[in-house]
C-alpha cells in the first residue's frame, strides 16, 4: 500500500469535483475547490474519520467494498478506479522490470506494413523497433543513441522543444499530457524499476511543467486521433493514429497512416521513396 500517492491521488479527485457532479446542493460559498472529505465519506457509505486519515495517509489498508465505495463516490472511470486498487495494495502490482524486447512478429510486421509509419514504444515511452518510413516521417532512430530515443524526455526536457515541439508535431501540448499519464501508471506497475523512477525523477528536477502535469495525479489518458507532423522536406503532413498495446509486454505498437488519395498520402509515399537521405535541390 502506497499511503502518501494514495492520500494525495484520493485528494486531487475529490478536489476536482463539485456538488452538483454528485447531486448535492451547492450551498454557502466554500472555502476550498470539490467536495468535502464528509460528503465523499457520506457518499461512499464510510466513516468520516477513516475517510480524513486517507488522505492523510494515516489509515490502513481499505479493504476491496470500501475502496469501491470510495470510487464510486469520486466518479472514478475504470482506468482511476484500477489505479486506486493498485495504490491501496489491492491488484497485483508488477515488481520487476518493464521489458524491452519486442516480439519477433511484431519486428516482421513492422516491415510488412504498406504505406504506414510503424514503431514500438515501451511503457516509458522508449522507441524500441521502428520501420522505415517512421524513421523518414519522424527521424532516424538507429542515428540516435538508444538513451535518447524516449520521446517524454525529448518532449519536456530538450531545449530546442520549447520553442520547436519534436517532429513538428501539432498535439504537443497533449502528448505531454499523455505522457504524464503513462508515466504515472508505469511508476504504479514498476516501483523498483531505477529505469522508470530515474526518468520520473529527471522529469520532475528538470520540467516544471512536467511537475505540474504530474502533481495533477491524473490516470486516464485523452486519446489521441489524428496530429500533423510538419516535416522538413515534404511539408505538413497529417496522420490518423493508432495505438496498439501489445498487453503481454506493456508496449504500444503506433501507427501512423493517411487518408488514401490525400495530399498527406502523397507525401508519405515520397517519403516511403526517399527514406531518410537527405534532399538536395538540383
């Protein structure tokens, strides 16, 4: 049981909530944002007091009917619900490592995939495998050491991504939200893991807005449909993406492909030709 990110996640979901959102009465002006700690108690069919010393991280281990009392309270989804339980100690946590290697049919259909950007991320956002047209579309991965391959510490913590997002990519602000989703829920599956706590850490010393994104305690990830990549040689070019989770890993196959016919299509079959050599004007 993780007593200070539970008292702090049930904290930042209370807080967010308003009377209404429960169907409570608004009431005289309150001093502090959401609900208080009474109504949630109330609401979830608990006492007052046991509630108050969660979120003090005071208390002990809430038992399954309580914690799904608190969660229905909170309006949790299912993706905060989950994270709850694995925070009070609950649900099998994954004490190990998050792997790296990725299946062999999975590198096979890398290769095999027509007309589509193609790569593989760990559950902290490593580039693990790609194909080529990903390394034409986005950059050339076997260039770059594999320490800088992971996109959350290109997004928040290279300085030429303040003032240019990586890629050229117009979701930037989202993927950083994104990003700090994933990184929360792989920090509740891989507590021991120095590779997923080190980037957490470096992230939070070295990004204040990571910081803040992160303090937020949120869990449930926006997906993230279409982005526009504006590439150096042929222009803009905007995608539909797809996001495989290849569960037995807890990797992420993404997909990147154009409307058949569109401008966008074009320019990732001339860069399917190009590959990742470099124009010259004639």
């Amino acid at each position: 049981m993780d007593k200070i990110q539970l008292a702090a996640f049930l904290r930042t979901r209370r807080e967010r909530l308003r009377p209404q959102d429960v169907g409570l009465p608004a009431g005289p002006r309150r001093r502090t944002p959401g609900l208080r700690r009474e109504e949630v108690a109330v609401l979830a069919h608990i006492s007052t007091e046991y509630y108050v010393r969660l979120e003090q991280a005071r208390a002990p281990r809430p038992s399954g009917e309580v914690l799904a009392g608190i969660a229905g309270a909170l309006r949790l989804t299912d993706a905060e619900s989950d994270h709850l339980h694995v925070l009070a100690g609950t649900a099998p946590t994954r004490t190990g490592l998050h792997r790296r290697d990725v299946r062999p049919s999975i590198l096979a259909l890398l290769e095999r995939l027509p007309q589509t950007a193609g790569f593989v991320t760990s559950a902290v956002f490593e580039v693990l495998a790609w194909n080529d047209l990903a390394a034409a579309l986005m950059e050339d991965f076997a260039e770059v050491p594999p320490e800088d391959r992971n996109l959350a510490r290109r997004a928040f913590l290279d300085p030429a991504a303040a003032d240019t997002p990586i890629y050229g990519i117009s979701d930037a602000g989202e993927f950083k939200q994104h990003a700090a989703v994933q990184l929360r829920v792989a920090r509740t599956r891989y507590p021991s893991d120095p590779a997923v706590t080190g980037l957490i850490d470096d992230l939070l010393a070295g990004s204040a807005e990571f910081a803040r994104l992160w303090h937020r305690h949120d869990v449930q990830a926006r997906p993230m449909l279409t982005k526009t990549f504006h590439h150096r040689m042929v222009g803009p070019v905007t995608v539909d993406c797809d996001s495989l989770a290849l569960t037995d890993r807890d990797q992420h196959l993404i997909l990147y492909s154009a409307a058949r016919g569109s401008s966008s299509a074009e320019a990732l079959a001339l860069l399917d030709v190009i590959g990742t050599q470099t124009l010259h004007a004639s």
